[in-house]
C-alpha cells in the first residue's frame, strides 16, 4: 500500500479538455499540467459565462443583445454601453484608424449586397451603382463615435448605421478566457472558438505549443506553415473557401469597405500571429482587403508578425511573403 500510494503522488498532473458549440461554431479547448487538487468545473464554469456574456453583449443574431439594440436606435443620441460593447468597439475603431478604414465593423449591408453573410441566398444578383453607393453612404467607421466619460457610450453620426463584431467576437471571447484562466492559476492552455486561438505555457507534452497554418487550398487539407505560441492569438483570413462565380469572375466574400466592392487582387490567405486573438483577427481581416504589396507593407509599418499567400492567376502557383516579426515564430515542416 505504501508503494501505490507513493505512485498514486507521482501521477502525472492532470489535462482537462473542453469541447462544446457556440456562436454557430465550435470550441476546442485543452488545458494542461493542472495541479491534482484543481477544481476542473471551475474552468468549465469560466469558459460557460464568458460565452452567455459575448452572446448577450456583442451577438447580431440575438435579437435582444446589447449590440443589436444599439443598431436599432436609430438616432444620433448618445447611446450608455457596457464596458464590453466599449471594449470591442473601441478595439474595431483603432484597427480601422490604423488601417486607413480597411477594417471597418460597419461593412457587413455592404457584404451582404455581394451575397455574403447573415441572409445571403442561392437567388444573389449583383447590386445596381445605385444601390451600392446608397449603401456605402451610411457605412463607414468614422459615422461611429464613443466616448469614456461621464459614462461609456456609442453614438451613430449616421442614424442607419448598423455595426456587427461577429468577425471578432470569438477571438475576444478567447482573450477573455485565457484571462480568467490565468486569474485562476492555469499557465498552460490552448483556447480555440471557430478557429480563432490563444495558446500559452505549454502542451501537455510539456512542448511548446505548435500551430499549423492551412495551405490556402479549395480542395484539400494541408499545412503550409508551423508556428510556435506562447501567450499569443493567431488567426487566418482566406479567400478560397467562400466565393461567388459572376459570369467568368470570381467574386471574393472580402469586401473592401472604402469601395464597398470585393477584392480583386490575388492575395488568398492572410495569417496575423498577435498577444490579443481579437486584434489578429481584425488585422488579419485588413491586410486581406489591403492585398499582398499593401498589406505586407501595412503589416511592416505596424510591426505585425503576418504571413501573406498570394496565387499566381497563371501558374495558380502559391506566392508566399512575411514580416520579420513572424519569422521569429516560425518552426519547420515536420
């Protein structure tokens, strides 16, 4: 008895992994190296109401949500939010100050015109000159405005404007549960929400955790690149998955907002590794509108670790450039 009781201290500490659905996806994640006496209900309980907090705050398909409700006040009064409406609408504002409007949380009337998004259908025809630049009026960032005192609020400069941060709403979701993870003394996890993740410490192999980025392929499943995480988001923008065919064009499901028009350029995938997964998915978003020679300058100027995958519309060959700050992460093909 003594001897299985010795073995019994020396077990390894014990991984916990959370699986469940959300926000029309999933989430995937594993915690690692918990000490025996941890309470793993209490993660589960952190990962359940900061999701029901996303949902009641920042969901557009939630009719009774704050942000809904917000687009639905239809006047330019100045509007009290909670301090994480503020939060992710502050985050949105700066990216798109950032990157001369090629993020713009007001772009998805816009998105929807092309036959993308919430409400698009197989009878999609392209819209009219007319239409397009009736709706591109009422879109734009700068229509939004907040402010911090005497109390956090929004106001529409354009009372028709309708905002919608379902693109970064999972990765704020991931940051705030890699916080409260943290606040209860995990170090070693990997959070996943529709395929925006944080990871940080290290994998229950006691590695360093190692992401794999998809090669930008319609037909098939492979990596194209492995990076190495701790404490940091990545996320990948891509084009070769959701498009339209019009006539002999592709129509990309990347909208850029300062032309209300999908991207023609040939850049196919985006991939932005940050310390916030919110913000790499936002700046992901805009380089993939900016294109491969903007928005790998863009990336440079901001000091981003990105990895830009262009096609060659000849060759159909695979065009790859990247900042040095991403390099620094990057590890072998195995």
């Amino acid at each position: 008895p003594a001897v299985a009781m010795t073995f019994a201290c020396e077990r390894p500490p014990e991984v916990v992994y959370l699986r469940g659905e959300t926000m029309g996806t999933t989430y995937n994640i594993t915690v690692a190296h918990l000490p025996r006496d941890f309470q793993r209900d209490s993660l589960q309980i952190v990962v359940d109401e900061v999701l029901a907090s996303v949902d009641g705050h920042l969901s557009t398909y939630n009719p009774a949500s704050e942000i809904s409700r917000f687009n639905e006040h239809a006047d330019s009064s100045w509007f009290e939010v909670s301090p994480t409406l503020h939060e992710v609408l502050l985050a949105a504002q700066e990216v798109s100050a950032r990157t001369g409007g090629a993020f713009d949380i007001s772009v998805g009337p816009l998105v929807q015109l092309w036959g993308f998004g919430e409400g698009a259908g197989p009878e999609w025809v392209a819209p009219e000159a007319e239409t397009l630049a009736a709706a591109l009026a009422v879109a734009g960032y700068e229509k939004l405005e907040l402010r911090d005192e005497p109390a956090a609020a929004a106001r529409k400069l354009q009372p028709a404007l309708r905002v919608d941060v379902s693109a970064i709403a999972p990765g704020y979701a991931v940051d705030v549960i890699a916080q409260r993870f943290r606040a209860l003394g995990a170090t070693d996890y990997l959070v996943e929400i529709g395929g925006e993740l944080l990871a940080a410490g290290k994998s229950p192999a006691g590695r360093p955790w190692r992401v794999a980025i998809e090669a930008p392929l319609a037909g098939e499943r492979r990596p194209h690149a492995i990076v190495e995480l701790n404490g940091l988001g990545v996320s990948t923008s891509g084009d070769y998955r959701d498009f339209r065919q019009l006539e002999e064009r592709t129509i990309s499901h990347t909208v850029d907002p300062r032309t209300g028009r999908p991207v023609e350029h040939q850049l196919t995938s985006v991939t932005v590794v940050h310390d916030s997964a919110m913000l790499s998915d936002a700046y992901a978003t805009a380089l993939m509108v900016l294109g491969p020679r903007e928005g790998l300058a863009m990336a440079q100027r901001l000091n981003l670790a990105a990895l830009l995958i262009a096609r060659d519309e000849r060759t159909g060959r695979l065009i790859e450039s990247s900042t040095a700050e991403f390099e620094q992460l990057r590890r072998p093909l195995p």
